[in-house]
C-alpha cells in the first residue's frame, strides 16, 4: 500500500499544482490608486504657487500571455470551470455534523453503473445470498460476474426498490431494463446516504472494509485509480468506483469515505462526452475531485 500512496500523492501534487496556478491567475486583479497626483511649483518672483494635476498612469497593456482577470471571473466558483462540458453532480458531506460542505448538482440522476453494487452488498449479506468473502471481492475488484450472479438471485431491481425504501433514497430506480443493472438511476445526494447508512448497518463495516482494500485494477482490468484515491494524497480513504462507456456517454464516477475515522463522504458523478478518451474523463474527474476534498 505504501507504493500506491507514495504514487497517488505524486499525482495529485500536480493536479493541484496546476489548479493553484489557475488561481493565483484568477486572483490577480488588483485594485488602481485612481487619486490625481499633485505637484507644486514656484519661481524667484512674486507669482502665486500653481498647482496642476496630472491624471493617473493608464493601464499596462496586455497580451495572450498575460491574461486579465475580471469581476465575472473571480466570482465564479472553479467547479464551475472543471465541470464545464460536462454533466457534474457532487456532494461532500461531514459525517461529524452531518452537514453539507460541497454540493453541485447532487439531486441530477445518473446511471449509477457499479456504484449499485454496495446495495447488491448489503442485500447478499443481509440475506446471507452471498459469501463475505466473495461480496467483499466484489466490491474491492469491482466484479461484474459476481454482481451479475447476486443480481440474478435475489431479484434483480427488486434489489433497488428495496434498499431504496429502507435507506430513503428518493433519487434511486431500478434500471428499464432488468439485466443491466448497471443502468439504475441514482444521485449524489442518494450515494452520499447510502455511505452514511453503512455506520447504520450492522454488515456496514464489512463492506467499509472491503471499500478500503480496493485494488488498483478492476476484475475487468480497469485502472481504478482517479478521483478520490488519487485526490486524498496521504489521507485514509475508502473508495467504490464506477465506469462505463459508450451508449451515448462516458460515465466515471468516484466515491467513498475519506480522512480519518472515515470522516467525510464524498461523492462525484460524471457524464462525460462519449467521445472523451479514457485517460482525459479521469483527469477531469481527478481535478474536480481534488477541488471539493481541498483543505479537508
């Protein structure tokens, strides 16, 4: 684990990096001492004391390298900006308070691809459908097959109508078509309980653990590592993942618990253009990322 930390860290070194440069841009403006300069002036003779003022300096000109920040600008939040193109819905909850601290669109519902699968967890285990062991590599590898298996034997979007009711999830659907479960609609705000719900059920901490112990690669082979693994740096974290591509768009999603004693929740879900590549989605989501857990 000590690699993959050391190597996360480096990462989001120069995500941030890159978006404190982009501030200090932003923040650059500064006001202009507009009041008139005044001189005086006086000869051997007589004359009265003249007194002249002289109007202040104009402004430096510009050029494309140097940008000028402007009123609109500063006032803009930079999620706004990261989030631009793209469907965005976040939220970043403080499991202490209870209380809100980040939230971008966290009511728009998404295809929740394999975030739905600690839902399958927590009804396999509840039920005794599935083997710990078994759900708890499911959700560290993000395996479809078992997902697929459990899904299958306990009743596919019954699964959803179910733990929906009983968390209060008032976001969440079953998916049109009952195969795909990937396809279940859910929220920022739903996932953000769905975590808070894990403190609340007794097979909860299994499936915490498990979510602490993700690998870095998928069953399928997939690079789990972006957003908030790469995001927390040094910090603890607990994470699911989501991805999957291309009926129309790229969904990445990223979420899970961070700081210590799983303090905060945090959860983001995109729907990126299907014609992003890979690598750029989970830059984006990174960054976005790394903007909402800054300074936790």
């Amino acid at each position: 684990m000590g690699a993959r930390r050391w190597w996360l860290g480096a990462v989001v070194f120069g995500a941030v990096a890159a978006m404190t440069v982009t501030s200090a841009l932003v923040g650059a403006e500064r006001t202009r001492d507009e009041a008139a300069v005044v001189t005086t002036t006086t000869s051997s003779s007589p004359p009265p004391t003249t007194t002249t003022t002289v109007p202040p300096p104009p402004p430096p000109e510009t050029t494309a390298e140097e940008p000028v920040a402007t009123a609109e600008a500063e006032q803009s939040p930079p999620l706004e900006k990261l989030a631009a193109g793209i469907d965005v819905g976040a939220l970043v909850v403080d499991r202490q308070t209870g209380k809100p601290l980040s939230s971008f669109y966290p009511d728009q519902q998404f295809d929740s691809a394999s975030l739905v699968k600690v839902l399958i967890a927590l009804d396999a285990l509840s039920s005794g459908a599935g083997d710990p062991a078994s759900v708890a590599r499911m959700l560290a590898t993000s395996d479809d097959d078992e997902a697929s298996r459990l899904w299958a034997a306990r009743g596919g979007g019954r699964i959803v109508v179910a733990w929906a009711k009983r968390i209060g999830l008032s976001g969440t659907e079953p998916p049109a078509d009952d195969n795909r479960w990937g396809d279940t609609l859910t929220t920022a705000s739903d996932v953000a309980r769905v975590y808070q719900y894990l403190f609340e059920d007794p097979d909860g901490q299994l499936v915490v653990k498990a979510l602490d112990g993700m690998t870095d690669f998928g069953a399928d082979g997939f690079d789990q590592r972006f957003g908030l693994p790469v995001a927390a740096g040094d910090r603890p974290w607990a994470v699911k993942q989501g991805w999957s591509c291309c009926r129309g768009h790229r969904t990445l999603h990223t979420s899970g618990l961070l700081g210590d004693d799983q303090r905060y929740v945090v959860v983001v879900l995109t729907a990126q253009p299907a014609s992003t590549s890979e690598k750029a989605a989970k830059a984006r989501i990174t960054q976005i990322t790394a903007e909402l857990v800054k300074g936790l």
